[in-house]
C-alpha cells in the first residue's frame, strides 16, 4: 500500500474561504504570528493544511 500525503498551499482568501472566516481575520493572524506561513516562490503568503486545521 502506497500512502501519499500530498499538502496544498491556500492564499488567505482560500483559507478564509475554507475555514468560514473573514479575509482580514487571516491576515490579521498572519500579522500577529498567530499562523505560520510559507513563502512559496513569487506568490507571496500561503498556508499549508496543516495550518488549516
């Protein structure tokens, strides 16, 4: 058995989406450090799943 654990970026507006939350509620912990991001080539903020959760 094969087991592949693929994880996908999310800009803010994905994660706010996903998650039901305001746009500028992410950004704001994004801000504050309450959430780690990853810069990933020219694109800027993203979080992974694990983020997410």
């Amino acid at each position: 058995m094969i087991i592949v654990n693929a994880s996908r970026a999310y800009t803010p507006a994905e994660a706010a989406a996903v998650s039901g939350i305001a746009v500028k509620s992410v950004h704001n912990a994004i801000d504050k450090r309450i959430i780690v991001t990853h810069l990933f080539g020219s694109k800027g903020r993203e979080l992974t799943d694990d983020r997410l959760r």
